[in-house]
C-alpha cells in the first residue's frame, strides 16, 4: 500500500477532486427527500426499488442506478431480510405488517430476486463516480444514518458462526427499537443501537458474492463505520460502481452468532474521489482514528497483515524503523475482530491519530461539523 501518499493527502485533499460539481442522473434516481432534519442534504435520493438491488455479489456489468461528480452527497435506501427464519410473507403476517408501508412492500419485493451470485445480501447500486479509474481511491463520507423501520432481527443456525457446531437449531429473534433512547429491545435488555452498513464497496473486475470481504471493501462488517467515518476504497474498474447494504443497527465485534441486528436503513454519503492514490487495501478514518484492516480465511494471518499495515503505515509517516513502530503498535493500538463469519475473516487496528501527528494532517472533515477538508495552508476546500 502506498501509504506516503495516503497520509500525504488524507486530510489535505485535492482542490480538483473536492469541489462539489454538477450531477448527473442515470436511469432510477430521484430528488431528494429529506427523512429529517440533517446538517447536510442529500443531492439525490436512490430508492430500494426493485431495479436498484442486486441480491448475492458485486456485478460490474449492471447498469448503474446513479451516476455522479466527485462530492455528490447521496441518501440511499437499503433493504434487509436477514435474520429471519422462514419467509418475510410469513413474518408480515406473524407481526402484522402492512404493505401500504413503502418499506415492508420493498423488502417483501427483494424477496424475489434471483441470486446474481452465492450470497444472500440484497444490496442498493451501484453509482457510478465520473472520472474513477483503477489506481484511484473513493472516499464514503458516512454524514448520516437513518433507521427506517422499528425493529431488525437477529439469529443463530446450526453450522454457522463463530460456533457452528454449538448450534442446534436456527433460532430468530425480533429486536424492537426505542429510537428516541437509541435502544433496541432484547428480552428485558436494552441494546445501544449503533447504525452502520456491514457491506460498502467497489466493485470488483468480476462477479463476485457479498458474503467475503476483499481489496473491494464489501462485507467488511467494522462496526467503527457509523455515522461520522470515512471509508477509503481501492478502485477496481471504471466509474467505481459502489454498493452498499447489510444494514445493522448494532453489532459486536465478531458478529459471532452469524448476524447482527439485520435491519433496512438509508444512509447518507458524500463521494469523494482521490485520484492516483494507488491504495492496496481499504482504510477507515474516525475523528481520532486510522483504522487499517487485516482480511485471511485464517484469523491469525489476518491479524498478522492488519499487524503489518499499522506499522508500516506509522513507520513512514513518523521516520521510524519497523520495529521502533511495531513496538509502538504494541503500546498504543487496539486490533479489533471485526467479523468471523464471512468466510473471509477480519482484523482491524485502530490507529490514534496522536500516535502519527495528526496536527500536521490537518482537520478531519467532521470535527467542526462541516463536510471539509483543510489545505496545509488553513485554505478550506469544500
């Protein structure tokens, strides 16, 4: 990964890359509707219909739902069945739901899409991102969550998990939401909720499922990823093609039971594109935090290359030897289980910003509530 140029622009940005521009649509599409009152509005809103999901992989051959400039601030809608046993015809009747609720008639709609490939994600996309080419960087600025329904799902099945064999029967339970407390509620337990989507990708050259994560992003499953983060993803072909969904309202680190609490949400994102960053692997950014990530089907090999990636990524921004930053690895970052389900496992180190001069990066983009980056200069860019 070329982490040089990574820390030499993240924060900094790129006066040609950032400034907001005219958008364009493609085929499905609308304006935006607002679903409350939020400190940046959306550009465009793509709805969960039919034409806007692909069920099971990353294709980059479907048509694109939307097509944008760099810095386009989109709102799109997911859908999700996951964590429910049996059909979501047969759990509309056991919970009374109504389809004249627009959401529960597009979830029930997704139930009758073919698989593109093994998976079983119904995800939202792919946007297309004018001028993104192989060897270029899409950042996801994550500006907002919305929860569109009052309650998600969570289960366990046999063979499945982090303990597939522990498990003898497939087992769902409904999670209702509190959302004026932010709560779910399991048994006589509150949940924190904590909205993010466990898949944000690129797509890949070839068909590829949902269910692992790759150079692409995809099921990536970190749940640092909420509200206030930016992603970093490799571009893979042209235009980018980003998916997104596998919406979760909370997680553990793990995600150990096969799931965590499934549920439909729209989220709120600007595109940002970095040209010619050439970035190996994704990367996450918090206001404190650099997070870079391990992916093996082996969880040791996993952490030994999240391991890697911090401390190459200190030891060039800081001058250091490898061991001086491994030790420092050592001292002051948290490697994280991100998910061990997808078959494909996940490590992520999570980096404080003090460790590597974060001073000298600049701010990031949230810490003042504006969607900015600042030059090296102090000169804001939008």
């Amino acid at each position: 990964m070329n982490r040089r140029e990574f820390l030499r622009n993240a924060g900094i940005g790129a006066s040609g890359m950032l400034l907001a521009s005219a958008f364009n649509t493609t085929l499905n599409a609308r304006p935006a509707v607002a679903a409350e009152a939020p400190t940046t509005k959306a550009d465009y809103f793509v709805p969960a219909d039919i034409k806007n999901l692909i069920k099971g992989g990353f294709d980059p051959d479907k048509k694109p739902v939307l097509s944008v400039d760099s810095g386009a601030v989109v709102d799109i809608e997911t859908v999700s069945m996951l964590g429910i046993a049996g059909t979501f015809s047969d759990y509309m009747k056991k919970y009374s739901l109504s389809k004249d609720d627009p959401i529960i008639a597009r979830i029930l709609a997704s139930e009758k899409l073919k698989k593109a490939c093994s998976s079983g994600h119904v995800l939202t996309g792919p946007i297309r991102i004018n001028g993104a080419r192989p060897g270029d960087v899409l950042e996801v600025r994550i500006l907002d969550t919305f929860l569109t329904t009052d309650f998600g799902n969570v289960m366990a099945r046999p063979g499945a998990g982090g303990v597939p064999y522990e498990v003898k029967e497939t087992t769902s339970f409904r999670i209702e939401y509190d959302k004026s407390r932010s709560i779910g509620k399991y048994k006589n337990l509150n949940i924190p909720l904590n909205p993010f989507f466990g898949i944000m990708g690129v797509s890949p050259a070839a068909l590829a499922p949902s269910a692992p994560p790759a150079v692409f992003g995809g099921n990536m499953d970190i749940k640092a990823f909420t509200k206030g983060t930016s992603v970093y993803l490799p571009v893979q072909v042209d235009g980018a093609l980003y998916y997104t969904g596998d919406a979760h309202a909370a997680q553990g680190d793990g995600e150990v039971s096969i799931t965590a609490i499934e549920t439909s949400m729209t989220g709120r994102g600007q595109f940002i594109l970095h040209k010619n960053w050439n970035l190996s692997m994704p990367m996450g950014e918090t206001p404190t935090h650099y997070l870079v990530m391990g992916l093996n089907e082996e969880l040791l090999l996993a952490s030994r290359q999240a391991i890697m990636e911090a401390s190459h990524f200190i030891a060039e921004k800081n001058g250091m030897t490898f061991n001086e930053a491994l030790v420092l690895c050592s001292m002051g970052v948290d490697f994280k289980v991100a998910q061990v389900v997808n078959g494909v496992k996940g490590i992520y180190g999570a980096i404080p910003k003090s460790l590597i001069g974060a001073g000298k990066l600049g701010k990031f983009w949230n810490e003042n509530g504006a969607v900015r980056y600042h030059t090296p200069t102090g000169t804001n860019v939008a």
